[in-house]
C-alpha cells in the first residue's frame, strides 16, 4: 500500500487530491492546481460565466417531465451516478446539469459534475508511464470521478503549444469534437499542462475503467467530466481512453509532441508507444493530427 499526505488541490476540492511521498517535487514544480477550466489564449467565452438559461423549477430535485434542463433524460439516478450504463452505445445525448440561474435547491439530483471531486483519489509514481491516478475507495459503474480541468484554448493557441514541443515534453492538449447533425461539429480544446487539476494525471489504457463525456453546466462550454465505466475497486489505476473509446457522442484526442520533420521541413507528430499493457492494446497512443491541417 503506497503511503500519502499532502493534498495536491490545496483545500480546493470537496476531498483532499493526495500525493504519494514518494512523488519527486520537481514533477509538479510548474503545475498550479485548478478545480474548474479557466479561461486561456484564444478561448472567447469564460467557462465560468452563466452564459445557460436556468429552470422555474421550485423543488429540492427536478424532474425530466416538467424541468427544461433534463429535455433530453435524466442524467444521473439517487446515487449521482449515470442513470444508462456509460458502454451503452446509444449514450450519445447531450449532458446539462442545472446551473446557478436555476431556482431548483442545490440538492438537485442534476448537480454532479458541478460539486467537483467528492471521492478519495490518490496521484502516485508508475514504473514506466510517470505519474498517475488510482482509488482510494471503491467506485460503482456511472460514478463521477473529476474532471479532465485546464486552460480551454483556441485552435490557433493549441497548434501553436503543439509545434513548441519537443520530443522531451510530455503532452496533456485534450482535443474534443462533437457532432450536431448537419455536419455541424464544434471543437473544444483543454490544457492542463501548468494549470490544470487531477484529471491531468490520469493516464490512457485501450481498455479504460473511466469515460469522458462532455457535460454542460452554467456555459455552452462543455466540462469534461470522467466517469466509472465499470465498478473500480479501491487502489486500481484510473485510465482513460485519449481517443474518446466507447463514447460516440464526442470524439476526444490527445495531441502528441512533435518528433518527426516533414517534406515541407516542419516538425510533425509521431505515434508513442503505448504501456498501458491492456490485452487488446493497439501498440500506440492516440494521435490526432487534424490540429495541424
């Protein structure tokens, strides 16, 4: 069993975010830590303005009949936990919670990604793949777990942090795509590499026990909440797809570092290795290269 103290979120989240002890100080000697996105280079909107209309609704807790932010499903059952299993297929539609303008009680059984972290998590040293994330309890299948928190940034902000890397840096640059109908596509992009919040920490597996899903609270700027894809027992590894996996609701990629120089001269992406050592592993991480076009 590892040994923690020191809360990496500083009193900022609901539970403290532990460090193992072990952990050197020089490997969050530029991280400043962040519940919630914060507004970054080429980001027009302010993730943390109310920007969402909120319900009429005077109850402790909405109900999908009657409450306009569960228009399309209740989200979440009594426990705060997914209301579909997160592998269903069919989990495509969009995610709201109810937000500061709503006139429902701040019990609301729609409130989940919104309270933060409220399960014990621990950032601890893996042999071969830097830091990472387990449980310091058990999680049932569809309980919340963190976001995936930085700087939201513009495309233009995000090729250009992607191209002034070098093979020694270590990528966090989250790309998420979702698809509207009508070929409409809108695309968000997260950094945590300086600022940023546990969800910084957790590494990929092509057999994940987390999902990430686009959730909309108080803007149209979606969170990128993670969720138990399955129950998790305490002291498991936390891991997640880069590429987005099971979810069809929104493609999300991870943008590799540079080590490869083009025809044109320009230094262009290459796939790593991947170590996630998952019986169905693909060999690589995912590597998106459409931020380059």
């Amino acid at each position: 069993m590892r040994s923690y103290s020191q809360d990496l979120s500083g009193g900022l989240e609901n539970v403290p975010v532990l460090i193992e002890n072990s952990v050197p100080k020089e490997a969050l000697s530029n991280f400043q830590y962040v519940p919630e996105n914060v507004q970054g280079p080429g980001c027009d909107i302010d993730p943390n303005a109310v920007t969402l209309p909120g319900c009429s609704c005077r109850v402790q807790s909405c109900f999908p009949e009657s409450c306009p932010c569960l228009r399309f499903g209740q989200t979440y059952d009594s426990r705060a936990c997914l209301n579909q299993h997160p592998q269903d297929a069919t989990y495509s539609r969009p995610v709201f919670e109810c937000n500061a303008f709503c006139s429902c009680g701040e019990s609301c059984q729609t409130r989940v990604v919104q309270n933060g972290v409220c399960v014990r998590l621990g950032v601890f040293s893996t042999a071969d793949r830097g830091l990472g994330v387990e449980a310091l309890e058990r999680l049932p299948c569809g309980r919340f777990v963190c976001e995936y928190a930085g700087e939201v940034i513009g495309i233009d902000e995000a090729r250009r942090r992607q191209l002034s890397q070098t093979p020694l840096h270590m990528n966090y640059i989250i790309a998420v795509q979702e698809h509207k109908g009508l070929d409409r596509v809108t695309q968000t992009f997260v950094d945590p590499v300086n600022l940023g919040n546990v969800g910084r920490f957790i590494n990929h597996s092509c057999q994940p026990n987390l999902i990430m899903l686009p959730v909309r609270v108080h803007s149209v700027l979606p969170r990128l909440a993670l969720f138990a894809n399955r129950d998790i027992e305490c002291y498991e590894e936390l891991t997640f797809d880069y590429s987005g996996g099971q979810n069809s609701s929104a493609e999300t990629a991870k943008l590799d570092e540079k080590t490869h120089v083009g025809a044109d001269g320009e230094e262009i992406p290459q796939k790593k290795v991947c170590r996630c050592g998952a019986s169905n592993c693909s060999g690589f991480l995912p590597l998106d290269m459409s931020i380059l076009h």
